[in-house]
C-alpha cells in the first residue's frame, strides 16, 4: 500500500496557488484560505468544502462575463433601472417595464421602439434593459442612429458591407438610440434597412426616437421605404411613448430653485446676525 504523503500547510498553499494559476482558477486561489477556515468552522465534509470552492469559482466567472458583456455592448455611461425616477414621468407604466426586465422580447428576436420627447427617459430606459440582456447573457450592442448608418456607408463603399451586417447579425440586440434626430439620405436608410431585415422576427432591436412614426418621413425621405422601416420595427414588438414632459428640465429647474433658495435664506440670515 503506498503511504500518504505528509504535506506542510506551507508547502500546500504554494501547491493550491501554483494549480490554480496553471488551471485558471483566480478565484479559488484567492479565496481558498477564507473558504478552508470556514469549512473547519462550520465543520463541513471534504465533498462540502469542494462544493464551495467550485461554487464560489463559478459564481464569480459569471459575474465576471456579465462585466465583461456590459463592457463590450458599448454603452455611454452606465444607467439602472431601479435608479429610474417612474414617479417623475407617469407616463411609463412600471409595469411594462417590468416585463420587458425579463428578457423574454430578447429572446424572443422581438422589437422594442422608445418613442418621446428629449429628457423623457428614453436613452435610460434604453441602456438599462440593454444592460439587463447583457447580464442575463445575451450579446448586446449599443449605438447612436447616424454612427450606424456611418458605419455602413463606410462598409458599403469599402466593399465590406455584408461582412459588416453579418457581424450585427450575430449580435442578439441591437440599440439604436437617437433616431430621427438627423435626417437620412436615401442610401443611409437603405442600408438601415438592410440591418433591420437581417433581424427581423430572429434578433431583437430596440430603438429610441423623438420623434412620432407620423413624423418619420422626415428621416426616411422616401415614403415606401419609411413605411417599411416602421413595419420591421412595430411588428410583434413593443412601444412605449415617454411622453413630452422633460425630466431633466424639471430637475434642472427644481435645482436651480433650491438653490436660489438656499442663497436667498442664507443672505437673510447674515443680514439679520450682523
């Protein structure tokens, strides 16, 4: 029978570092001291205290690859849900966009259109459930609505336009926030076209506007192709209208009240010490 080894406790944790950097085990090699004296405490089995380093070391690898999906989706600056003010704008139903927190529209392939005026909440709302599939697992890319059509041009004319679309094609939503801001050319709402059929009823698209899909054919110049484009983004999916009332404008003006407040209450009270 071939006798057991005796290890020191020294010569184990250098074998436990040394193996967790070759296996790719960041997260067990930092935390397998807290975990083992933990065990000991809570008197767990051998096969208990396993469980809770690969536990452990699974639980962070998915929370780093939701990191690194939010990262990789491109979003201008981070936005949360639960930091959305509904109470400000009661024109959102709370509970639409519960629902659409879900993920089930991603999955699904279907469309999301965010339809309102500037400072209604449309970008946030846009970047949060975009962040939400990201989280969740779903490959997420976020961009303004003339970079886009840029970047086709761009593709188009370097001959690289169906590798350009096939690689959106990949992509399980898209965001395209500020549509309608600036009018497009024929060519540019073609090739958005082009990027909308490739999706259509298999990879989600959620979009943002300012504008009424009345007003629409002031982007899209051409009727048709204006019709078309509303058809590919409406059908099966979701529209929520955020209304006219600005947030940010009464937020700034709320700011600026208060704080003329504060400056008016703060000469009175010198006036009246001195």
């Amino acid at each position: 029978m071939t006798r057991r080894r005796t290890v020191t406790e020294q010569a184990a944790t250098a074998a436990i570092e040394q193996g967790c950097r070759m296996l790719r085990l960041p997260t067990i090699r930092d935390r397998f001291t807290e975990i083992a004296a933990a065990a000991e405490r809570e008197q767990l089995s051998y096969l208990g205290f396993l469980s809770e380093l690969v536990i452990a070391e699974c639980d962070d690898r998915t929370h780093r690859r939701a990191q690194r999906r939010v990262r990789d989706a491109g979003f201008p600056r981070p936005k949360r849900l639960e930091e959305f003010t509904f109470d400000a704008n009661p024109a959102i139903n709370p509970a639409v966009i519960g629902q659409l927190a879900n993920c089930a529209w991603v999955k699904a392939g279907h469309p999301l259109c965010l339809i309102g005026d500037s400072g209604t909440g449309k970008t946030h709302l846009l970047i949060a459930l975009g962040t939400l599939a990201a989280e969740a697992g779903y490959r997420v890319r976020y961009t303004l609505a003339s970079k886009l059509v840029n970047e086709l041009a761009e593709a188009a004319d370097d001959k690289q336009l169906t590798k350009l679309i096939n690689r959106y094609g990949r992509v399980d939503l898209i965001l395209v926030d500020e549509l309608g801001y600036l009018q497009l050319d024929r060519r540019g709402a073609e090739l958005l076209f082009q990027v909308l059929t490739e999706r259509e009823e298999r990879s989600a698209i959620a979009i943002a506007s300012n504008e009424p899909f009345s007003s629409w054919t002031k982007t899209f110049s051409d009727p048709r192709l204006c019709a078309a484009i509303v058809d590919r983004l409406t059908f099966a999916g979701a529209i929520i209208e955020t209304g006219s009332t600005s947030y940010r404008l009464a937020h700034a003006r709320n700011a600026r009240g208060a704080s003329h407040s504060g400056a008016t209450s703060n000469r009175h009270t010198g006036a009246t010490s001195s």
